[in-house]
C-alpha cells in the first residue's frame, strides 16, 4: 500500500481545507405567496411551482395532525 513520504504540514491542511465551506442558499421570492423559497423548487409554504400546484400543503398538514393526535394518546 502506498503510504505518503512527508507528514502534511498543518498550512497545506488548510490550504487544501479553504475550498471546503458551505455555498450561501439562493433565496427567491415566490410568486404566489411572496415567501423566500429556493430557486427551480417548489415554494414549501404554498405548495406553487411555476404557476402550478405541485404540493398537497393541507393534506400535508392534516397528515401531520392526525400523526400528532396518535402519538398523544
Ligand atoms: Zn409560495
């Protein structure tokens, strides 16, 4: 097995580190509810994408209810 001849230096650690960060989030506008959704998705808080419903927000919602109520008892 190959097995590297020089221990890496704490400053080539980092330099090979600096490229390792999170991308900010490219928050839009939705054009239905005007809530900040992510760009070619569909909006989680009115279920709307380009002009069309594609979520079931309020079947989603009662799902989510109904699921709380069973686990209450
Ligand atoms: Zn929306």
């Amino acid at each position: 097995m190959p097995v590297p001849k020089r221990k890496t230096t704490p400053a080539r650690q980092g330099e090979r580190r600096s490229h390792l960060h999170l991308e900010e989030q490219q928050l839009v506008e939705c054009k239905q509810c005007h809530q900040p959704k992510l760009s070619h998705r569909a909006c989680p808080a009115c279920g709307d994408y380009n002009g069309r419903q594609v979520l079931d927000i309020e079947g989603k919602a009662q799902k989510k209810a109904e699921k709380a109520k069973k686990e209450q008892k």
